[in-house]
C-alpha cells in the first residue's frame, strides 16, 4: 500500500509545510496548506471532532499530536474538539456519536482497527459528516481523506538502520512487529522485510506482532523469543517502546548494548537508549507537519475547497483509491539525534538528564 505520486511530489510537499506554518514559536505547526489554507481560514464556520487512539501505544499522541494539533486549529480560528478513546473502540464510537451530535462538519479518527473505524465513518457519511483518517488508514472505509507519513518507508528506514548497525556478518534478527489491527504496523513490516530478506546474511529466529503495542505483552514476547532463539544479534522493533521493551530484556540478560535495536516515534526514551548505546536508531516523523496537514485539509473542507494531497493510496479492502496527504520520515542515528531536538520535538531538557550530559554536550545539544 505505497504512494503513487512521485518522490518529487512528497518531497515538494514537506518544503511546502515547512515553511507556511501558521503562527510562531517552536511548537508551531510546520505544514503546507492546502486550498483552505492560509488568510481566508479565519472566516471559516464549522466545528472539527478528532479521535485520538490511546495512551499506551505511543506517548506522541498526548505530548505531540495533542498540543499541535490544538495550535494549528486556534491559530486557523476553526473550533476543535479532541478526545483520547484510550484504546477503547467502543469508547470511541460512543465519542464520535457525541461529536456528530454536537454538529461537527469534520470527524478525523486514528482507528483502533478498521472494523470500529470503519463503522464510525459509515454513521458519519449518514449525517453528512466527512472524515479524514489521521496517520493509519481505515481499511474498508470511507474517509475522504488520509494524512500520514509513508509507512511502508518507516519499515524500510527500520530495515536499513539495522543493517547498517548490523554490518555485513551473519546475525540472527528477531521482529517485534506492532499491533495486528493496526494498518500501519503491517506496513511497517512489509517495508522492513523488503529490506532485510534479500539480505541472505541474516536468519530471522523470532517473529512476533504485539496486540495493541502492549510494551509488558512486548517484553515477555521478546523473552519467549531470546530464549527459544539462543542468540540474537539484532532486533527490528516496530517502534521505540517496543525497543524498549526489548532492551529490558537484554539488559536482563546483560546484552544490552550488544545487540542492535530499532524504534519508531523518537521519543525522549528512545533517543536516550541511543545515546546510552542500547538502541541501534529510530525514526523520527515531524508529528508538527502531520497535525498541520491535518488542519490544512480539514480546514479545507470546512471552506468548501478541495484539500492539496500528495497522490493517492490502495485500499484494498475497499476497492478503492484514497486521497492522500504522506510525508517522508526521517531515520536517527546518534550523530544526528540533534536533529529532533532542533525541531522542536524533543526538549534538551527533557533528553539531557544528569546521565545524557555528557552525550548532549558532545553531539552539541543543549
């Protein structure tokens, strides 16, 4: 399930939402606007209802999405309501009702699975309500609309960051793979083994996806895995607590540091297991362009005009072409961890504790 448009075209997007964000700041949001965007927004009328999936799969959703996407839509002047399901689809549904009751003219969702997700926006397509899937596409749905990144490129960077930790000597690779109902774990996958299989060197002894990205569910997995295995010496962690979870393990088994580990969402964690030397890298997605391409399209529809998308992508459950806004993802090594830091996404503060000063100072974050 790739983007059709060409490399050119997503790389002309994110010079694009780099340099209309509205307002100033830091956490402003860093996205190109599309036909809605830009001066007229603040005459638009309409009310935007956003579903966020949990707390536990990944802290971006509160301590980045949240926050930029509140921005984006105050500095618009467009009315926004965003709620957490907290990993509850029935909860989830029960909040859409609410949120089309209460007369949104926009619903974006991040599905905890399609079938949930794709119920929700079958009852809003009933009341008029256009939708968006925000970051995972809702397999057999309707949304009108998908804003994410290139997840099949998330895998492949995964794919490629352990090999290049990895060298080219035989190793054994365990994969600790997301949640199965998450669309976008698949696509991680797919692109990390497009990567890694042609690579004959190395044997995969452990494979194991993780309901609900449960980071417990992921360490007692991973254990199974090291001690049926023998060895390992590298492991694809779909993202940065699930590596987590696998550095525990290591850890307990004092390897921690000899073997390779990927992740996913550069969170303060992460980075700092990078910087300690536990974790291989990760891959850094600017969640302040994706929230404000989000905006942009929303705000877009609110207008009455069509949104800029990037190209299309394949549902295939549904038979049917998405229109697309995909941004490209960025891999983090320990040479450029500053990267994430000077965007914004990442406090020096937060990431520089007492135990990381010494790292931040070398690689001249502060």
């Amino acid at each position: 399930m790739r983007l059709r448009s060409s490399a050119l075209l997503a790389t002309t997007l994110s010079a694009v939402l780099l340099t209309s964000a509205c307002g100033g700041g830091s956490d402003s949001g860093d996205s190109g606007s599309g036909s809605g965007g830009g001066g007229d927004t603040a005459t638009a009328e309409g009310k935007v209802g956003i579903i966020l999936p949990d707390t536990e799969s990944s802290v971006r959703w509160e301590s980045a999405d949240r926050p930029f996407l509140q921005k984006a839509f105050d500095d618009a002047g467009i009315e926004v309501d965003i709620q957490n399901a907290q990993g509850d689809a029935s909860r989830m549904q029960t909040i859409a009702d609410q949120m089309i009751t209460e007369g949104v003219t926009v619903l974006a969702i991040v599905n905890l699975d399609s079938d949930s997700g794709a119920a929700i926006q079958a009852k809003a397509a009933q009341q008029g309500v256009a939708t968006i899937d925000y970051d995972r596409l809702t397999l057999g749905g309707q949304a009108d609309y998908y804003v994410s990144f290139d997840n099949t490129r998330v895998g492949e960077l995964q794919g490629e960051g352990l090999a290049q930790c990895l060298g080219s000597d035989p190793a054994n690779i365990i994969y600790l793979n997301g949640s199965p109902t998450d669309n976008n774990a698949t696509l991680f996958s797919q692109g990390a083994h497009s990567v890694l299989d042609p690579m004959t060197q190395y044997t995969v002894v452990g494979e194991q996806a993780v309901p609900d990205w449960d980071n417990q569910q992921a360490a007692t997995l991973f254990e199974q895995m090291l001690t049926q295995a023998g060895q390992v010496d590298g492991v694809l962690a779909a993202n940065d607590g699930l590596g987590n979870a696998a550095i525990s393990i290591l850890a307990k088994n004092n390897l921690a540091g000899q073997v390779p580990v990927t992740g996913q969402d550069a969170t303060a964690e992460g980075l700092q297991n990078i910087l300690a030397g536990n974790q291989c890298m990760t891959v850094y997605k600017a969640v302040s362009q994706e929230a404000q391409g989000l905006a942009d399209t929303a705000i877009a529809i609110v207008n009455g005009d069509e949104p800029e998308t990037t190209g299309t992508v394949r549902d295939e459950t549904g038979g049917r072409d998405v229109a697309s806004i995909l941004l490209e993802p960025q891999a983090i090594f320990r040479d450029n961890v500053k990267d994430v830091v000077d965007d914004g996404y990442v406090t020096a503060e937060d990431l520089c504790t007492e135990q990381f000063a010494a790292a931040c100072t070398e690689l001249g974050i502060s």
